[in-house]
C-alpha cells in the first residue's frame, strides 16, 4: 500500500510515528497527545521517558527500546498492527530529521500496514531557541544542520558564511571546532553548545571557535553546537536559562493533587517542584456525626456551613454522594471558605461561597468579616463546621461569641504520613533541594518529623506569619515569606526572590549557582 493511500487514523491496524520532541514532554504536538490517548501499543525511542504515557490510557500496552536492545522496530511494528493494534511509535524529535521512522514507514507500507507521520519539535531548531540564539537573523541566511557522528567532509560543511547547527556534538566539540577553522571559519567565529536543551537541566557554554572547547569542557549529555554570528544575540534573547528558579529543586510538602496548580506555577518559573506529602487523610474513626450533619444540611438545621481546607470540602462532597446527594443539597444556606484553594474546590463541586476573607487566610481572618448573629435577620442560629479531627478552637470561639451556635463535626481525620524515599531524605538534610515551600505549621512539623530538617543552604520559604514562627521555633531560617496568605503569592515570592538573587550573582561577577551548590563539598557545574 503506498502513503497516498493510508486510511483515517482511528482505523484498526495503524503505525502513527509521533515526534516527541527535543527533551521537554510538553513539547509534544496536539495531534501526537490525540494519537498516544488513542493508541493500544506504545513504542518509546531510547531517548524518549515515560512522561508521554500520561496522555494514554490506563491499559496501554508500552514497548521499551531502551530494555530490549537491537531488534528490527519495523517488525515489531508490523507484526503489532497486522492484529489490528493502533501503535504509537514515540521518536525522539521529528522522525523527519535523522532518525530511522523513515525506513520503519517505508517498510509498513512495504507490508500493506497503513501509517502516519506526526511532525515533532527538532532539537535543532528548539534547543538553540530555548539558549536565547535565533537560527536566522533579521537578513536573509543560510543555515545547514549536520549530525556530527555522520560528517566525514567537514571542509565541506565548513564552507561560506551559513549558520551552521550540529547535533550530536558532545565529546568532539574541539575536533569539531579544529575542522571548522581548517576549513576556512576564522578562529573568531561565535560558538555555543547547549547540553539537555529544552530541560530544566539545559547548560549552554558561548565562545569562539578557539576557546569553545576549553569553554565546554565538563559539559555532558546530548547536544547541539550552533556555529555563527547569530550566537551574538543570545546575549539579549536567552529567555529560559534567566528565569527566576532555572533548575532549582523545590520540595512541595503536599500530595500531588494538592500541589498541582502550585508545582505548574513553579515550573513556569523553571524550577523542578517534588511533591512528599507530609500528612495523610482519612475517615473519622466513627461515621455518625458526619451522618447526622448530612441530614441537617437537607432538613434545614444550619443557616451557614464554613468550610477551612479542601479536605473539609472533599469529605462532605463524599459524604453527600454515599445518600445520592450533590450540590443542591445546599440550597438556601450559606457558605463560607478560608482560602483561595477551598473556596476553588468549592465551585469545582458548583457551589460559588458567600463569604471569603479578603484579607488573612486563617479562622481569624473569617471571624473578621463573619456577619454578627441577627434574630430579626436570621432564622437559624447554627453553623456547621466539618472540620479536621485536630482544629483548634479559634473559629468556634469567635463565633459563639458572635451569638452563633456551632456544630463541630470531625469530617476526617490527618495523621502524619510515611517518611520518603531514603533519597529524598537525604536530600532535604544534605541540601540536595534548594528550596522548600511550607504551607502551614503541620507541614513544617510533620515534614521534620519524617524526613528530618532541611539543610541550612535550603532556601526556607512559608505562607504566613504563624508558619514562619513554627519554622523558627525548629530552628530553620525563612528567606521568603508571602506578601499575602496562598500558595500562589508563597510561590511568587520565592521566584522574586530567586530573580534578586541571579541578579545580585551576575551583579558581582560571580559564577551563577543555585543554593544547592553552596554547600560545602558540591559539585559545581559550569
């Protein structure tokens, strides 16, 4: 069958060959995410990781090239499609630029298997990019791109004035430059080479021809030498190294469903968030009282329900659905919420809270804008507080006092969770993380608790003034502190405070290290 003639891709008995892109999984096409969600074999380039398969099914059958060597992939393929498998076969880059995805479609076709071809994100256009140097220049350009582990004609290749990008050019960059220079390039002749482009871990050492060697010794993994006037403008134009926490390893005290919105943003600010939650959740020891909140809330006993955490909101969520119940059961009451993220839960769940303090996210903050008890304005003087089974007592003090009477109701329990990882203890003690994010004073405590106290070079950061006390009082020194009580201002305020501090590195001269590389004994990396 030739390509000409390749049916639809949701036909059984397909071969799709997606390009996976240079190194970062979020580089990955639209169309190759549709494919991989669809696909019932999926085939991984030795270069490609696991991160990919989060967008496929849960039963997705997954082929390693890395664990089974030397085999012919085009009969895997074939032999996988012709029982009617849709197989995904993941390439590192775009399978158009020196990879073999060519030879394995032509043989698919060859044996009647129909295919597609997914166009990925090159290495050689990506890496320079993300290191802050444009292929092409304002003027028109030539520009030639080269495997070195193929060149056998550098004099060739050296040749004129075009911009020239060289994949593969880790451990020959100086035999590289030596060629260039042979052929004709003056030794002036602006350098870069970028390892792990695209990554959090990319390092790009700039030269000319001459020293560029010197310049990217040490340097290791995959690369891309980009050789001309265009390395000039990175100067100006390097946008992914500069941000505020490029490579910083940032232990997130939460579970992974918590962390989720807070770790993107850190991301976005180029650091690697690791989520250890520090507590675990779990259902109070006896089921009644929640049972009897459950037939207030629909029998009309409660004029409000305050809601602390998302915790508190997932257990009643849960709660309503054991009895069939969703949100309408909240019809005619009013809702509080502490806290961006419960009040988010909330209208996750429909539910869009009356009252949400605007100033600090605490019981003391709700108390402050909870409307006082009104008999000519309130027919029901009752509050419901499905809360955790270790809350304190603040909110109910404050609101009886307000004239209101409340129902504390053990919705779960939280008990401390089970230590790390050995690694990941001892990076917290040994300063392997250069920052971590407390967000209350349990996850200050129960994080020293089973894993032991971050290192003194670890960036301390907290959510408020009670968690930087706790923080204090174990001995810790806090470095940033959020100018106003959520997760999203805490990690605003560590990005601040990484900027200031590259800023201040570069303002002295000095070489840029992050936190981590400040202790004694660390491995510097140029």
């Amino acid at each position: 069958m030739s390509p000409k003639n390749n049916f639809a891709a949701a036909a059984p008995g397909l071969v799709a060959f997606v390009g996976a892109g240079p190194g970062d999984a979020r580089l990955l096409t639209l169309r190759g995410a549709e494919l991989l969600a669809r696909a019932d074999t999926v085939v991984l380039d030795e270069l490609t990781g696991p991160e990919f398969l989060r967008h496929c099914r849960p039963d997705v059958d997954v082929i390693n090239a890395a664990d089974l060597g030397q085999v012919d992939w085009a009969k895997t393929l074939i032999d996988a499609a012709a029982t009617g498998k849709f197989v995904v076969r993941l390439v590192n880059g775009d399978p158009g630029l020196f990879g073999g995805a060519a030879e394995e479609a032509a043989a698919c076709a060859a044996s009647g298997i129909p295919f597609e071809i997914v166009p990925g994100v090159s290495a050689a256009t990506a890496v320079p990019m993300h290191a802050g140097i444009p292929l092409t220049d304002a003027a028109p350009a030539e520009v030639r791109v080269v495997d070195a582990t193929e060149v056998t004609d550098w004099e060739h290749v050296g040749a004129g004035a075009a911009t020239l990008v060289i994949l593969g050019a880790v451990g020959q960059t100086g035999q590289i430059a030596k060629a260039l220079m042979a052929a004709g390039r003056p030794d002036t002749t602006p350098a870069a080479l970028t390892t792990m482009g695209t990554t959090t871990e990319q390092a790009t050492a700039v030269a000319t021809l001459a020293k560029i060697a010197s310049a990217a010794k040490g340097m290791e993994g995959s690369g891309v030498m980009v050789v001309g006037d265009v390395v000039r403008r990175r100067d100006e134009l390097s946008w992914f190294e500069s941000k505020p926490l490029f490579g910083w390893r940032v232990l997130v005290p939460r579970t992974k469903e918590q962390a989720a919105s807070l770790s993107e943003q850190l991301r976005s600010y180029g650091a690697v968030p690791e989520e250890v939650p520090t507590i675990s959740v779990e259902p109070p020891r006896t089921p009644q009282q929640m049972e009897r909140a459950v037939k207030g809330v629909v029998t009309g006993r409660y004029e409000w329900i305050a809601f602390t955490s998302t915790n508190a909101v997932r257990a009643v969520r849960d709660k309503l659905a054991e009895y069939g119940l969703d949100a309408r059961a909240f019809a005619g009451l009013k809702i509080a919420a502490v806290g961006e993220q419960t009040a988010a839960a909330l209208r996750d769940f429909g539910v869009s809270p009356d009252l949400v303090p605007a100033g600090q996210q605490s019981s003391e903050g709700l108390l402050e804008v909870w409307p006082p008890y009104d008999a000519d304005l309130d027919p029901i003087n009752r509050v419901l507080l499905p809360r955790a089974d270790i809350a304190t007592d603040t909110l109910i003090a404050g609101l009886t006092e307000m004239g209101w009477e409340c129902d504390d109701v053990t919705a779960y329990r939280t008990v401390r969770a089970a230590p790390p990882p050995a690694p990941i203890r001892e990076a917290i003690k040994g300063g392997g993380f250069d920052a971590v994010l407390f967000t209350s004073s349990s996850t200050v405590r129960n994080l020293i608790g089973i894993a032991g106290k971050p290192h003194n070079v670890t960036v301390i950061a907290v959510i408020g003034p009670q968690t930087a006390k706790t923080a204090e009082e174990y001995g810790l020194r806090v470095h940033v502190r959020a100018d106003k009580p959520s997760v999203s201002a805490l990690a605003e305020g560590l990005a601040e405070y990484g900027a200031k501090r590259r800023a201040a590195q570069l303002e002295a001269g000095e070489p840029l290290r992050k936190p981590s590389q400040m202790r004694r004994g660390a491995r510097r990396r140029k």
